[in-house]
C-alpha cells in the first residue's frame, strides 16, 4: 500500500498551510489571515518575522553557520554570560531543543552524584502528568504510558508521585535519589500550576537530603509569566533548568543551566553535541534576550496578561456550559473545557484563532508574548464567538 505522504504519520496534522506571518498574525497560502494564540506550541516567543531576528539571523548567516564545538564560539560565550547574569547559573550547556536540555539536566544530576563517589545515587523524582519529551530518557521521566508504550522497557532511575504532594515525595526519597524535576507550570499536562508554597518546599526538601532541584522551564520559561523564568514569582532558585522554545523564538535553541557546584561533574567528554551552540543558534539567542530583557518588556507581558485573565473569566461566567475552569499564568493560559475540547478548537479554528490542545481536556492559549491589549481583546471576541457556535450546536457535555 502507498502511503499518501512519505513523512511519518507521527502527527495528527491540522489542513491548514501557512506560507508567511507578520507578528501574531500567520497567512495561510489562500490568504486567510489567523491569530496565532498558539505561538508553535509557546515558541514563538516575538511572533512571526521580527526585525531585530531576522536582522540577527541574516547577519549571521551571511558570515558563519557552523564550526562545531571543537572550537570556541563567541557567541555561546556572550550569551552563556548574559544567561548567568539574569539566572541562578554559572554554567550552560547549549542543545538544539527542550528534549537534549533535559537531557543534559538529567546527566548533569546524576553525574554529579558519581563524581562525589555516589554512583548509585540517580533516580529521579519526577511528578505525574509530566511531559519532559520524547527521548527514551525523557519520556521515562514523563512517565506517561501512552508515550513509553512500544519502545521497549522504561528506562530506569525515574520514579513519579502525584503532582503537588509533598508527603509522597518525601516518602519517595530513599539512598538512592539524585533529583527532583519538575515543570512549575505543566503544559501537556494541561497547564498545572505547582504552587509557590510547594515548589519552596521541594527546595526545602533537595537541601535537607542534599539533592538537586531540577527545573523544566522548556515552555514556561523565557517571559512567558510575565517574569524571565517562572520559578522567581516563588522566590527559589533551582541547580539546573532546562530552557528551550522562546529562547529561540523559532529558531531551534535550548540550553541547560546550571550553577557551578551542579556543574562540577561535567568534564570533558561527558557531553557533547554537533550542532548545539552553533552561530546561527548564538546570533538568535542573543537577539531575544535583547527585546526580552529590555526595560518595560515584561511589564508590557503582565499587562496583556491581566486582559486576558479578565477577559477568559468573564468567558468562563457567560458560558459555564462550555467551559468549566480557566488555568495559567501570565501568557501560558489554559481553558478547561466541559465539552469535549477537540469540538472546542474546531469551533475556534473557524473563528480563525489558533490554539493548542493539552490533558485533562484543556486548550491551551500561548500568544506570543509582543501581543497587545488590542490583540487579546480580538482573539477574546474570537473565543466569544467559538464558545457561542459550540453552544447552538448542542454540542454534549465531556
């Protein structure tokens, strides 16, 4: 039997084909303009086709694409310091996504377990509902089975409790526990929040057993909540964070952070990668961070974000048949649907509105974060009209 397409049938893809896009806006090739609250799944951290990137990005491209990491490149090293300057971190490891800066985080906990004469310390605490990736590692980390199943026996070393429980974890710890990880926002997993009071005592916690606090900021990172990472409205700082998406705002970029105690371990030829770091990443990288770091930036983001709250809520009080909870923080939003939450984002598709969909029948909403109150308020009327055609059609209760 032919197949009808030679990619791999991994994705359950939506029939739309964009050709270009202009800041929260993406132009399919008929024409039809959609507002894209869906951001590439919270990647598109500036929009589409902003200046100073793509400035950045054709500068660079026309001087040096690759060397690899045989040799020093200065772009990794500007960023790298422009990073620790804002962070908790000394050191960062570049990667090519969220998956490899999990990956990195996860070797660099255990590694520095080994170097202290502590082999058998790696396991790792992870929480259901997770979603690290889709590495053998990662996904074992997750620990979802509907992601592990059929790729052979889960990899060892990780161990899941109920999100937001700290007597499990505490139960959890035992001789041979390395780390916690842990998104402070879960996004697959339909945009849960841990709260600042739990994620202060897992900090607690790692310091008491003398463990390292891992933080998977992959999609919360980056401004998304109105801060440069979403751990600071808690007050904490982890050992290592895995960053990816907005950071690139496009381009593909991760980076693992760490301070230089978690670090330590972390010697030459413990890791690598061909691509990580290269130019073009570096040139990206260091543009975002100039518009994220700006002054007045992310108080423009936590601006927006309260008309959104606003706006979702008022949403949630017209339509309580359509929508049971709204979730989130800053831009990393989640609506919670009590229809089934596919029949949701078709309604909202034809509102010319893109958004994301998540567990526990949830919808996420992650607009770039350049959006204006304007902006919101159009992909609000957008959610208006989508909740209003849902409840005409008689659509049943999830």
């Amino acid at each position: 039997m032919t197949a009808t397409t030679p990619l791999y049938d991994t994705y359950l893809r939506a029939p739309l084909r964009f050709e270009r896009g202009e800041g929260v806006w993406l132009i399919a090739e008929d024409g039809t303009r959609y507002l894209d609250f869906a951001a590439g799944v919270a990647v598109n951290s500036l929009g589409h086709a902003h200046p100073h990137l793509v400035e950045a990005l054709k500068t660079q491209a026309e001087k040096l694409w690759h060397v690899s990491n045989l040799y020093d490149v200065p772009g990794q090293e500007s960023l790298a310091r422009r990073l620790a300057a804002v962070t908790f971190a000394d050191r960062v490891f570049f990667t090519n996504s969220g998956a490899e800066a999990l990956e990195c985080a996860i070797k660099t906990a255990r590694r520095y377990h080994f170097a202290k004469g502590h082999g058998e310390r790696f396991h790792v605490i992870t929480f259901e509902g997770a979603f690290h990736g889709r590495t053998i590692a990662t996904i074992a980390a997750g620990g979802q089975q509907k992601y592990i199943e059929g790729f052979g026996p889960k990899a060892p070393g990780f161990y899941q409790v109920p999100f937001g429980d700290i007597a499990a974890v505490k139960n959890a710890i035992n001789d041979e526990t390395a780390a916690i990880l842990i998104e402070p926002i879960q996004g697959e997993g339909g945009i849960r929040l841990a709260s600042k009071e739990f994620l202060q005592e897992l900090r607690a916690l790692c310091d008491e057993f003398g463990l390292l606090l891992i933080l998977d900021e992959v999609q919360c990172g980056v401004g998304r909540t109105g801060k440069l990472f979403a751990h600071e409205w808690a007050g904490i700082q982890p050992d290592i964070m895995a960053v990816a998406k907005g950071i690139g705002a496009g381009f593909p970029l991760g980076a693992c952070l760490a301070t230089e105690a978690a670090a330590a371990g972390m010697v030459a030829g413990t890791h690598g990668s061909t691509y990580g770091g290269n130019p073009l990443a570096m040139a990206v990288g260091n543009a975002v961070l100039d518009v994220i770091l700006a002054e007045g930036f992310l108080d423009r983001v936590r601006d927006v974000a309260l008309v959104f709250r606003q706006g979702l809520a008022s949403l949630k009080d017209r339509f309580p048949d359509v929508v049971e909870e709204i979730r989130g923080d800053g831009l990393m939003l989640g609506i919670k649907a009590k229809v089934p939450s596919a029949d949701l984002l078709k309604a909202i598709r034809a509102e010319k509105l893109l958004a994301v969909p998540a567990g526990e029948n949830v919808l996420r909403l992650l607009p770039p974060l350049i959006t204006t109150a304007a902006e919101a308020r159009e992909g609000l009327a957008r959610l208006e009209r989508a909740a209003e055609a849902v409840r005409a059609a008689g659509i049943a209760a999830a």
